[in-house]
C-alpha cells in the first residue's frame, strides 16, 4: 500500500510504522511520510469508495465548525480491485472517554448549535439590512450560511448500510425516510415482512412523538457517536467516523446510551446548554429504533 499512498498524496516518503483497528468493516494503517503522519482506513469492500466518500465529507463538516476535535481528512482514493482507502491526519489516542467528557459534552453542544447561532446571526443581519438593528456583535463564521433543510449533500454510511439523506423541509419527514429505507432492506434482505406492519402501525401515531417541538433547527450531528468512536488523549476529546447529516439535536445520543461508555458528566454538560425537552425520553426510544434495525 505505501506505493498507493506515495501516488495519491504526492509524497517522496512513505513507510508503515503501525497499524490500528478500523471496526468490523475497515482495516487501518499508520504512515509515516515527508508530510507527516498519516492514517489510511481501508476495505476490499465493492461499496467501500462510496462509503469512504461519505465520511470524508463528515470529516469536513464538523471539522469546519472548529468546535470539537476531529481528524482532517486529506484524500479517497481506489485501491487495486474493489477496495478503497481514506487517508487522514493521524491522531494519537490513549484512552476511552473519561477525564475529558464533560468538554466532549460541552463541544457537542456547540456542534449542534452551530446551525441554528447561522439562523440566528442571518437574522440579525437581515433586520439591520432593513433599519432593525439591534446591536449585537459580528461573529467569525465568515461564508457559513444557515442550513434550513435536513439531509446532507452526500449519502453517509452507517457502518456499511447507506442511509438516504435527501433534503427533506421537516426532521419527522426525514427521519420517517430513514426508516422506511431500513425496513424495505429487512424486506428485501431478509424477507421479513412483519417490521412492515410494525411499521405502519408506529407511523398512525408518529406525530404525537414530536408535539413539544414547535420548531426544530437541523443540526449537524456526527450520525454514529457511540464510545468505539470516541476516544481522548492528554490535549482532550477526539470524535472521529462519523457518518454526518443535518437532523434532530437528540438523535445523536440514541446510540450513546445503547452501547454505554459516556459517563454521565457528558450528558449533564451537554443539558446544561441543550436541556432536554419534556418528551426527551419518549422520542430516545424512537431514535434508538434506527440503529436496533441497523444492526439488524
């Protein structure tokens, strides 16, 4: 692989120094190049460029909000046969979360919030441009607009299964397609028709899950935060395979809870600046429902 990667990124070095865990689907490997230390995730996988083009784009997203650590993705690129690699900023991981989960909490919150502080600021903008000012102060956001609708601009990969991310004008519209994409695959996958009627059933009284929210701002959620991919080192908390699109604020911690290792400090940060509306618990139990069919 060390001639593919010399190709790709252009460098005149490059030696394998290590390899890591990339999950049940990739592998992984550490570089060492003229550039510096790179980590290339791999898979044999036919869907493995499609997949790898998904996350990149995550990477670039949330790393754009310059609110929480993340890897900086560099290139996809194919590999001899079917494969194809990402390669990325190595980043050194010591441990699981623990010392640092409160400011994970903290940094998550900021993510989240970041589309609706664009809502906010291109407001305030739009009443100054009509004689409205109200005084406020610019931020450093410079070209970021405030994204209305939910989706992504790519589709995104929860572990191998694609999951559509066509903008939709409301988050229950979304989230209903993401569903029903999950269950046309048990249907078609595993001849299971049951979850169908299931389905039907939940989606009769799907409205009721969200009469508290008046009004929900998509937000950019990294899709797949369970504790294998969060980790820390002595500078902080690191997040990293995400697989992105802009939804629901509480959607992201639907998989938190299912697999554990976030201690409760990650939450209680978290609430202090996003506090949980009263139907919090209810909808978890909704949200949970994508990654039980996904793991199918």
């Amino acid at each position: 692989m060390e001639e593919v990667v010399k190709t790709e990124l252009g460098c005149t070095m490059v030696k394998k120094v290590g390899s890591s865990a990339g999950g049940y689907i990739c592998g992984g490997n550490i570089f060492e190049t003229d550039k510096g230390k790179i980590y290339v995730k791999f898979s044999n996988d036919s869907t493995a460029m499609h997949m790898f083009e998904g996350e990149m784009a995550s990477l670039e997203s949330i790393l754009h909000t310059k609110a929480v650590r993340i890897p900086k993705p560099y290139k996809v690129f194919k590999l001899p046969g079917d494969g194809a690699a990402l390669a990325m900023e190595y980043v050194d991981l010591k441990r699981g979360l623990s010392t640092f989960a409160a400011q994970l909490g903290q940094q998550m919150a900021a993510v989240h919030k970041r589309n609706k502080d664009l809502y906010t600021k291109e407001k305030k903008e739009s009443n100054r441009l009509h004689g409205h000012s109200d005084g406020g102060d610019d931020d450093d956001d410079g070209k970021a607009q405030y994204q209305p609708q939910f989706g992504f601009h790519v589709e995104t990969c929860c572990g191998r299964i694609p999951q559509p991310n066509e903008w939709k004008d409301s988050w229950p519209e979304l989230y209903a397609a993401k569903i029903d994409s999950q269950v046309t695959h048990l249907e078609e996958n595993f001849r299971n028709h049951e979850v169908r009627g299931l389905w039907d059933q939940l989606l009769r009284k799907y409205s009721t899950f969200f009469e508290d929210l008046p009004d929900i701002h998509p937000a950019l959620l990294h899709g797949d935060l369970w504790s294998g991919n969060v980790s820390e080192n002595d500078e902080g908390p690191v997040i990293f395979d995400p697989a992105s699109f802009y939804g629901h604020s509480e959607f992201e911690f639907s998989i938190s809870k299912m697999f554990g290792g976030f201690p409760r400090s990650f939450f209680d940060s978290y609430h202090e600046i996003i506090p949980r509306s009263s139907k919090f618990k209810l909808r978890e139990r909704l949200y949970q429902l994508f990654h039980y069919i996904n793991h199918w």
